[in-house]
C-alpha cells in the first residue's frame, strides 16, 4: 500500500460532475494537473503518488473526458472556454487560491488561460507538450486547420484522428526503442474506450474545431510571460511530432530564466519518463516555492 493514496472525488460545477484525482496534504503546496487530449487525469496515475509527500495535487478531468459528465455537444456548446471555466470552478469550490499548474495538450489552453486572467494565483508552471507559441505546431496539424477552415469538406479525415491506431500512435510514437516497454497498454485501451462511448466523437470535433480560437489566446499568453515572469519548468518530448520541440524553445523568448529540458521522448513523455519528470518538478518547485 503506497504512503500516499490518491483519492477520487467527484463534485457538481456549474450542473455538471466534475471528477478529480486527489494525493497529499490540503496544507502543502497545490499543484494543478490539467490533462490533454485524448486522455484524462488517468495520465498523472503515477506521478500523483510521486510527489504526494511534499505537495497537494489535484488532477480533474475535463468536461467530455474521463470519469467527468460527458453532456452532448448540443447542450454544452464545447469550448476550451467553457472548459476554462468549468476549471475555475472547481479550483473555486476547493478553495484553492494559490497554486502551480502542470499543463500538457488541451491542458494548456485551459491553465494559461487562468493564469493569464489571474495571474496572482499562479505560483508557478509546468509544461510538457504544453504549446503557447505557433513555432509548436507541426504538420500533424494541416488537417485540424483544414478542418477548422471547413469542417464538412475534412471531417471525414479528421475522424482518423479518433482511431485506435491514431490513439495508440500518440503514445508510442517517438519512444525509444529501450523504452517503448514502459509505455503501458492500458493507456491507449482506456483512451479509446472513452473515445467510443456514443456522443463521445461528435464532442471532440468540436473541441477540433474550436481549438483554433486558442491561437487568437497566445499574444495575451506571451504577454503573461513577459510582464509577470512566472517560473516555469519545461519537460518536453524532444521526438513529438504533435506539440513540436521547437514550440518548448520558443517560451525562452518571453521567459530566458525559464528551465528547459527536452527529453528522449514522444507525446506523452510522462509514461517513459515519469521518474525523470517527478525528480525535475520536485527540484523545480522546491527552487521556486521555497
């Protein structure tokens, strides 16, 4: 039995439960674990645990993902400012007023979005494959913004992108040979079994779509960057060819104190790296928090 259980909670925001993963004392540091696309708070299984002994860690789920309601598309209207607020709401309802925010994927546009509107509260930031810059985005994306141009005309090629082998490739794909074995296959199975549930499809076109009103978001991001200075941790796949390495050194231009490290890793660097990760954020905040 592990010293630090993580719990599981679920709680009402706004009409809708929300779930959340839960490790360490209320009392400690909190840190914030917003997970990307196409997975849930299952993605931070193991650094919960990790990182329990010295800090509070809260991890929910996004509306639409995980063990979180999944209302239809109709009448939800998804929006990463829906989801935006929808998280406020929860941090509200915990009473948490101060924290630092790991963000990863669809975690990004969320976190920074409340760090930017409220700056005060943000302590500090942890980016892995968390994007901010256009220099991020890499080829894996002409599709998405086809799409985002005319949905009819590539929805058809977009849904590729909500296939098993398109969810299982987001895990494996630039792992390293020596590594690919740490990459579990509960990761993609669950994934793609939240993915399948009916309605479940349809709510992550329109999160597609509406992605790229993110990008309208980065001037006021960068902005954050340079006149609040906040510290930031960046662990990045060095091999991922969704949120590219170059979208990670460019958070260097608005923040050169910012600490960056690219590792020997694809997507979701958590899962062939995790020791690594939890080590470099454990040093970081005990730098930054201290």
């Amino acid at each position: 039995m592990s010293q630090h259980p993580v719990r599981h909670h679920t709680v009402q925001i706004s009409g809708y439960d929300v779930f959340y993963r839960e490790a360490g004392d209320p009392s400690k540091p909190t840190l914030v674990l917003l997970h990307g696309f196409p997975t849930s708070s299952a993605m931070f299984r193991d650094l919960l645990p990790e990182l329990a002994d010295e800090y509070h860690l809260i991890a929910p789920d996004h509306i639409g993902f995980g063990q979180s309601a999944m209302p239809s598309h109709e009448e939800f209207g998804y929006s990463f400012e829906r989801l935006t607020e929808i998280t406020l709401g929860l941090l509200d309802k915990l009473g948490l007023d101060r924290f630092a925010l790991y963000i990863q994927d669809y975690g990004a546009p969320i976190g920074l979005r409340i760090a930017s509107r409220q700056p005060e509260r943000v302590t500090a930031i942890v980016s892995q494959s968390g994007n901010a810059y256009l220099e991020g985005f890499t080829p894996f994306w002409d599709v998405l913004f086809a799409h985002a141009e005319d949905r009819a005309a590539n929805e058809t090629s977009v849904r590729e992108l909500l296939t098993a082998d398109a969810t299982r490739w987001q895990y494996t794909h630039g792992v390293p040979a020596d590594r690919l074995d740490r990459v579990s296959p509960d990761t993609w199975t669950l994934d793609q079994a939240y993915l399948d549930r009916p309605g479940n499809k349809e709510i992550q076109l329109q999160l597609f779509w509406d992605y790229q009103f993110n990008l309208d978001g980065y001037p006021a991001f960068q902005e954050y960057f340079r006149s609040h200075k906040p510290p930031v941790l960046i662990t990045w796949g060095e091999h991922d060819e969704i949120f590219g390495a170059e979208g990670a050194r460019a958070f260097l231009r608005d923040l050169p104190d910012a600490e960056l490290h690219l590792l020997d890793a694809g997507h979701f660097a958590l899962e062939s790296h995790g020791k690594e990760i939890a080590d470099l954020i454990r040093g970081f905040l005990h730098r930054t928090l201290a």
